[in-house]
C-alpha cells in the first residue's frame, strides 16, 4: 500500500499469541469495534492468524469489512517488507514492534501517534500511569501507555455500542437461551431448578471441590465447559476421558463439554448461564457485560501477584454489594484462585446470586460512565493529532 493509497484513517495494531487466546481476543474485538463503529481501516497485524479461526471464524487474512470501516487481518513476520505505518500504531501488551515498521515511523514525516495498550488491572496505581509518554531512546518519539481500567481516569473496558441493550433483551426471550443450547447440542431447560454454570478456567486445584459439592447438593446443576485445559481434570473427577459432545451425570451435576466457542457464541453463553466461571481479562470483562454472578480466575503469577491483582477487583467490587451477598462472592473468589476447597462458599454464593446480579448490573453503570475503551482510545488519537 502506498502513501498516496492510504486511506484517510489507517490504525495498526500488533498483537502476539501469547497463550490462551486472550492477547489476541482483547484486539479483534477492539478491531472490530474501531471499524465498526468508528470508521476505521485498522490492519491487525497477529503472528499466529490461524488462531484467529478458533475465537473469529468469520476472519479471514485480508480484508474484513465491519459496517462502515475495514479490518485486515495481515500475518506478522518480522522480515516481511512493512508498508507506510498509519497514523496510529498499537503496540499491544508490550510486544514490541517489528524492527522495520519502527523504523518507517521514525521516517515518517509525521511520525504516528504510539501506543502500549496494557493489561487489565484494577490497582490504583493504573490510574497514575495512564496516558504517560515514555521516549524512545534512540528517537525521542513518545510511546504512551493506555491502561484499560475499572475507573474514571482510565481508558475503561472494552463494550460495543448496544451491548448492554442486546443483552437485556437476550435474557429476557426465552427463545433466545433455548437457540444457544439447540447450536451447542445441549439439552433444553426442563428442570425449573436446574441452576447452569459456564466454567472456563486455567488448571485449578478447586475444581475437584467445585464438582464434589455440586454432585452432592440438592438441586440440580449443569456445567457447560468449553473444551480447553480444565477438560482433563474434570476427566480425572469422572473416571473416564471426556471429549467435545461429552454429556454425564454424577449425582445431581451434569457435565457437558462444549466446543471452543467463538468470542459472539461465548457472549450469548454467558448471558444464558446462572452463574459463570471466566478467566484471564477478556472474559472478565464479558462476564461483567452480562450481569449474572462470575467467579473470576485471575492469570497465575510468580510471587502470588495474582492475588494483589484480585483482591483490587475485589475492593472496586465489594462495596457497592450488600454484606451477604459481599461475603459469598469475596469468599468464592478467594477460595478459587487460592486453589482451596470452595464447598464452604459455594452454597452462600448461590443463594446470594440475585443480590450479587444486581450489584453487577448496578457497577456496570458506574463503569460506562467513564466510555468504553475503543471510543476513548480514538477520543484520545484526536486530542494529539489534531
């Protein structure tokens, strides 16, 4: 692409396949959102494209049109020729960019505006560093750090245009939740009192505890796990290798074993569970959107850090709830990322899931005050290149 084809707003955002997918979940949906919403060309540039297919197979490399703006999907290789860089580049969660594309901001005329899109976190300390410019040493182009976040003075989280709505009216037809189950190969709802749990979690110690009290526990409940890391241990509390389609029963727990879902199908499970298990930060923040109760588990770091970081999200969480309804979700989620046995709080934080949906969907208006990522992002490009 040359300079005199450029179109007038071209944004490039870089993005390594770490593990999990959710690096490279957090930038398609923020693609597919500057395009959509704000007419962006975005080129989206991801060393492992292939993956794409497992959470975006609507995706293909090249052009991928949204509404009014465009994204390409283009393949990361360091050695590849790279093109006029756009007027903004997003380096995202520190991957650093490909040594000839820097080079070709630091030609430009008028070099692009350049970000580090971090990780999220709820710590107060992120609302000090967001926005600051760090210098290029060797250049003295700015890089400025964007801190998604849960306050005011962040660049706040990741929400299309009419989500909320969609969502609301989602839960409300019953004919909705009953599409999901008949794409996914799950049974209808015909027991009333069956409570239906999505689990999308790393490895974790709990699990066995978490499936022991629900096999035990009065009332019916129903697992629907994406296939993933989890499936072995819950393979191992079974007895017998579980696979993709796999239904069982073990006492008053069925388990179902879903495909790995695309980022719209996992939306629409997760409006359609009583209760979601979610990790890393793209589901964090799907799980938040869909107002119903969440166990969050947190990315597992050295020395614990981890924890630091939930037990911020705690403190932003808890207060807007009430003290019962506090103390389960607190519990729970302490149990669970500590990796200890969760049937002490597991039948509290059923019993306060009404409480606990309607604190979420209370904190979900206090969040939006702040705008979403995407628009503040390009609220920001303006303010510089204006």
């Amino acid at each position: 692409m040359t300079s005199a084809s450029l179109p007038n707003r071209v944004w490039d955002i870089f993005c390594r396949l770490v593990d999990n997918f959710g690096d490279i979940g957090v930038c398609w949906r923020l693609a597919r959102q500057l395009a959509g919403e704000h007419g962006i060309f975005v080129r989206l540039w991801v060393d492992h494209p292939e993956s794409m297919a497992a959470i975006a197979p609507e995706s293909v490399i090249g052009l991928n049109p949204f509404r009014d703006g465009t994204v390409e999907l283009i393949p990361w290789r360091d050695a590849a020729p790279m093109p006029i860089p756009g007027e903004l580049v997003i380096e995202a969660f520190a991957c650093e960019l490909p040594a000839g594309f820097l080079a070709g901001m630091l030609q430009s005329k008028n070099p692009p505006l350049w970000i580090n899109l971090e990780y999220l976190s709820a710590e107060d300390w992120v609302e000090g560093c967001h926005l600051l410019p760090s210098p290029h040493p060797a250049s003295g182009l700015a890089k400025h750090f964007f801190f998604p976040g849960f306050a005011p003075h962040t660049g706040g989280l990741l929400c299309e245009h009419g989500l909320i709505q969609m969502r609301k009216a989602f839960q409300a037809e019953a004919s909705a939740c009953e599409a999901v189950w008949k794409t996914l190969g799950v049974e209808p709802v015909s027991d009333l009192e069956e409570t239906r749990i999505s689990l999308f979690c790393y490895e974790n110690g709990a699990v066995r505890s978490l499936l022991d009290s629900l096999a035990q526990d009065g009332r019916s409940s129903r697992l629907l796990v994406p296939e993933g890391r989890i499936v072995p241990a819950l393979s191992d509390w079974c007895g017998e290798k579980l696979q993709r389609g796999a239904c069982i029963r073990r006492g008053n727990l069925t388990i179902n074993v879903l495909p790995f879902v695309s980022q719209s199908m996992y939306d629409r499970l997760l409006w359609a569970c009583d209760i979601n298990f979610v990790r890393g930060e793209d589901s964090l923040v799907r799980a938040l959107w869909a107002g119903r109760p969440f166990v969050w588990h947190a990315y597992v770091q050295q020395d614990d850090l981890h924890l630091i970081k939930l037990e911020a999200l705690l403190e932003r969480f808890l207060g807007s709830m009430p003290l019962k309804a506090a103390a389960a979700f607190g519990g729970m989620a302490r149990a669970w990322n500590r990796q200890e046995t969760v049937s002490t709080w597991l039948p509290a934080f059923r019993a306060q899931a009404v409480a606990i949906g309607a604190a979420l969907e209370d904190w979900q208006e206090q969040i939006r005050l702040s705008g979403d990522l995407a628009t503040n992002l390009v609220s920001f490009c303006k303010s510089k290149l204006k």
